[in-house]
C-alpha cells in the first residue's frame, strides 16, 4: 500500500517538485509547503501520515519546526524525515539529536529515500 499522505516541507521549488513527483508516482498522496509555518498549519489540519523535513528554511528552521510539532498533541506522533544538504557530520548529529526519525540527503536519491519513505511510515504503522 503506498496511498499514504506525505507532507513535503521544502521552500526550493525544484527540489520540492522532484520529491513531490517521486512520491505521487508511486501512489502517495502529497501534500506542499513552502515553509515551517505553512507545514504546520497543513500538518495540525490534514494529519499527514509522514512528513518530510528541509532544514533551511525562510522564517523558521526545520529544527524549530519540528520542535513545534512535537509540542502539539495533534502533530506529535507524526514521524518526520529531515531531508537536507547539510552533509557535514556535526550537521548529521544536531539533526538526529533534535528526534528526527531519519535523515536523507539531498538531493534526493530516488531509491534510498522511497526506502527510507517506506519505512518510516511502516514503522510507524507497527506503533515501534
Ligand atoms: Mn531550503
């Protein structure tokens, strides 16, 4: 079953497209937005299944976003993948330690982030 809701927070037009694309084509459902603030106005109103995370962002950082998330009962339990460019390794651990469930580099590779997609939202469903 790949039907699920997938909220790609991503302000650089062409890599929220190309995500957007990967995912609609195998079936997800996916809703955009274009800063954290517009993530979580569509993440308390339309429960997305998973969420997918840009770090840089206008206005608020991915981090802050996810921080707003977690305190909100309503967005809590909404797994969260950080997908950024930030490839250095001190970048890597600040995002895990702010409770990312996972971590995609970008840009995307098609394969590895439709696995990591996959299973997020399976682990997820398993409630581990
Ligand atoms: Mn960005």
């Amino acid at each position: 079953m790949a039907n699920e809701l997938i909220l790609v927070v991503e302000d650089n037009d062409k890599n929220r497209k190309l995500a957007r694309d990967v995912l609609a084509h195998q079936g997800y459902q996916v809703l955009e937005a274009e800063s954290g603030e517009q993530g979580l106005q569509l993440a308390g109103e339309r429960r997305p299944a998973l969420i997918l995370m840009d770090i840089h962002l206008p206005g608020i950082d991915g981090i802050e976003t996810l921080r707003r998330l977690r305190g909100d009962a309503a967005t809590r339990a909404i797994p969260v993948l950080a997908v950024t460019a930030s490839a250095m390794t001190h970048d890597r651990q600040k995002i895990l330690a702010a409770g990312f469930d996972g971590y995609q580099s970008k840009p995307i590779s098609v394969r590895p982030f439709l696995a990591a997609v996959r299973e997020a939202l399976d682990r997820r469903a398993s409630g581990a």
